[in-house]
C-alpha cells in the first residue's frame, strides 16, 4: 500500500477562504489557550469558546499523461519516458502511475517525481504498445495516447560463470631422496611427482655444484659433478600463487678409484698407485694418487708404438745451443731438474724446457711434454717425462713386477706382461732427472736388465709420457 500525499495550506484570518468545485477546505476547532484540555477536531464551524483554522488546497485532478517514448528494456520489460507537465497540481503529487500494456499486462509504478517509468513482466519477441495513467489524492487522470510500437529482443541465456577451484598449494615427491656418485661420471638424480596445485617454479638451495645444472621450471638436477664432495643436503622448494613446500635430495660426489691397469682419465693405463697422496703438478702446489702412462701407438713422431719404434730422442738438444753439456737452471732458466723422487717428474720437464730444450725433434722432454689429447670433450695436457723413481715403477709395471714398495728396484720379468702394459721396448728409456752437467738417468727395460744408470745426455732412447693425478 502506498499513501497518497496532499498538501494543504492554513488560511490568513483577512483572506477569503477557497470555493467553488477545483478547491477543498479543512475547519479545525481547537481549545483555547484558557481551556484545562487541548485538543483539535474537524467540524464544519466551530463553537464560540473554540478556535478555528481554516485550511485549503487544490483539488484538480491530475492532467492526461503523455508518453514521450517507449524502448524495449531487456527482453522482459519496456522503459517509458514521460513528457514534463507544468501544470501538475502541486497540492496533490502523483502518487502513483499506471502502465497497460496491449497485451493486457498491468504494472503501478509509484513515484512522486521520476518520469522515467518501467514494465517488467513481458514476453521476448514480442511488439506492445502501452498506455499510462496518473493517481492522486484526487483521483486518476485520464488514459494518455498509445505509445508507439515496441518489440522486446530474444532471450539471451546468460554465460555462466566459470567456477574454478582455488589453485591448491603445491606438493610434490622426489623419487629419491639421495645419491652418491663417482666424480666425472653423470648423477642419475631424481624425477618430480606432483600431487598439489599446478608448480609455477622451482629453486634449489645452496646452488647447484661444479659440473651440475638446475632447472627451475622442471625441478631437476643433472650434470656430471666436477668436485668431489662429502655429504650435501640440497633443499628444493617448488612454488605457486598459493604458497610453496620443500623437498631434501643428498648428493655425494666421491673420488674415483683406479687400480693398476686401468685406463686412467686421460685414457692411458693406470700403472702406480701411491699408498697416500704426493706433491705434484708443474709447481708441487696439488697432490696426487695416480700415475697414468700414456698409450703406446700415439701418432706421434719419436714415440715407440706396438709393433715399430720410431727414432730415439736425446735427452737434450744441441742447437742452438749445445745444452747436452750444460746443467739446467744455471743459464736461461731458474729451476733445475735434478729431482729424483715420485712426483717431481712435471716439474724437472718444465725446467728442462724452459731451460731452452724446445725442439721436439731433438728433446726428450720437449717431446713429452707437446703431448695433448682430448677424452671426452676434455683437453689432457699435463703429460711429461717421468722422474728417475717415477720411470722405477713403469719399469716395474712393464715386466709384471707386484709391488713392494716404491724403493723397489725394476729387476727381471719379461716386457709387457704387467696389467695393461703393451707397447715397451726391451731398450733403454729416459727420465727427466738430471745427474751431473753432461748427463741424466736413464733406465735398462731389458728382460735381464732394470737397472738406473746416468747417461750422456746426447744418447738417444726411447721416452713414455706420463701425467699424475
């Protein structure tokens, strides 16, 4: 229900009181200020001890409606405008609108001021003309005019709303949890099952060791380890919009361990293995474990192969300058070459070549020590000539001699029979250690022989590279 509204105005005592059929006029009696009681009471005229109000309004019944436009408003109800009156009685507003469609729909749209008036409850694809009338406290106004026609558009489902599922937190399992791996060899690592929310990212933590790679979109560790490492523990934490969780994988990169006969890293044959590490390298400043010797058919000019032994080298070179008879490290170079020991080898050969001895044609050392090759993708150019107790142990190894100790002297067995030993010649053999000015060690590979000797250094024998590792 709504109430209609009328607004009514109290008369001055000197003005003549409204009349005639377009006015209404209200009389109230009320008391006196003497009187005990207060009250007001409508009456057409009041008694002599009460005091009368007169008040009066309008009555005019509202003016015919006029529709200024009609639009369809959805594909279930239409929008009315309504042309601006200025004649509206101001003592009764509309209190109410009426709409009637053709089609016989009816809908009061109640309203004091809005001219903007809307239908709702129509059919889609459906053309209606409508008609408006105006309600007061007076009473309803005649029907306006028909409105222009007005179709209402088809029924559009609307598109439902997709209704996703929060994206859950990530979780997720490795398929193990831990490894050990010999270094230079390719960890087998782990896979990823995911069992949470989609993973936007992955990290690892510490980062990812010498030689390994991670990946951040698949969470993977791969690569060959470089280093050897005790136990790490390696966290992985894989991330989304709603949150991140972490998982532990323990790498452990150990050393490699040869024995005699084994090809070495640089795919030679492993003839020495030291009982605890030794000094080496061409400054002393690493130590080592291994002695590998280099294969026996090299491709090389001056080394001895298989089956055929190419031209010996002397251990010095003549010229330009006749070093055979001079003593390394008193002109053109600092260090000397007299080490004998087992890891002094790298350091004698760099001597004896900075010394001046470059010519691979003429030097033992220079030609040992241009030896290069690549395993692997990797470059091994660390080889030289060994020391005097180095060239001891491949003479041990060559004959099949079981080791005893690294003072041992090479004696007996027949050439090549030792692990992996091939390519030895029953002949003479050079060291990189110097003895006195015109000479240096050399040793008898002989089947009767094995014994160390000092030599003149312009003698030609033959030479094995090696490197330590």
């Amino acid at each position: 229900m709504q109430e209609a509204q009328a607004n009514w105005h109290k008369n001055q005592t000197d003005s003549a009181i409204a009349s005639g059929a377009g006015a209404k006029v209200i009389v109230i009696c009320s008391n006196k200020e003497s009187s005990p009681v207060s009250y007001q009471v409508i009456r057409k005229k009041c008694a002599k001890h009460q005091v009368t109000t007169i008040f009066s309004r309008s009555s005019a019944l509202p003016f015919k409606p006029v529709i200024a436009q009609a639009v369809a408003y959805g594909y279930d109800s239409s929008q009315i405008s309504l042309a601006q009156n200025p004649e509206t009685n101001p003592d009764a507003p509309i209190a109410f609108y009426t709409i009637i469609s053709s089609k016989g729909n009816t809908q009061r749209v109640y309203s004091w001021n809005d001219l903007s008036l809307l239908i709702t409850g129509l059919q889609a694809l459906t053309t209606y003309t409508f008609t408006v009338s105006a309600t007061t406290a007076d009473g309803t106004s005649p029907i306006s005019a028909a409105s222009l026609p007005v179709t209402t558009p088809a029924y559009v489902p609307p598109t439902p709303t997709p209704t996703t599922a929060p994206l859950a937190a990530p979780a997720f399992t490795l398929s193990s949890s831990s490894e050990t791996k010999t270094v230079n060899n390719a960890i087998t690592g782990y896979t990823i099952t995911s069992s949470g929310g989609t993973i936007a990212s992955y990290a690892i933590s510490p980062a990812a060791p010498a030689g390994l790679t991670f990946s951040t979109s698949t969470g993977l560790l791969s690569g060959t380890p470089t280093t050897i490492a005790s136990a790490t523990s390696y966290t992985i934490t894989a991330t989304n919009a709603s949150g991140a969780t972490t998982r532990t994988f323990i790498l452990t990169v150990v050393a490699l361990v040869y024995t005699v006969g084994d090809t070495g890293p640089g795919g030679g044959k492993i003839f020495y293995v030291a009982t605890t590490p030794f000094a080496c390298g061409p400054t002393r400043a690493v130590t080592c474990t291994y002695l590998e010797a280099a294969p026996p058919a090299l491709g090389l000019s001056g080394f001895d192969s298989a089956t055929a032994f190419s031209t010996d080298r002397s251990w010095a070179q003549l010229t330009p300058v006749n070093y055979r008879s001079t003593t390394v490290g008193s002109s053109g170079s600092s260090e000397t070459a007299t080490a004998t020991a087992i890891g002094w080898g790298y350091f004698n050969t760099r001597a004896i070549v900075s010394q001046g001895n470059t010519d691979t044609s003429t030097s033992a050392a220079a030609l040992a020590d241009s030896y290069t090759v690549t395993v692997s993708g990797v470059l091994f150019d660390d080889w030289y000539l060994p020391s005097k107790d180095e060239l001891n142990q491949m003479c041990k190894w060559s004959k099949g001699q079981a080791w005893i100790s690294d003072a041992t002297v090479c004696t007996g067995g027949a050439i090549n029979t030792g692990s992996g030993a091939s390519g030895f010649a029953a002949y003479y053999y050079w060291s990189s250690s110097e003895g006195f000015g015109f000479s240096a060690w050399a040793q008898n590979f002989q089947t009767s022989g094995g014994n160390q000797f000092a030599s003149g250094k312009n003698n030609t024998y033959y030479i094995r590279p090696i490197r330590a590792f």
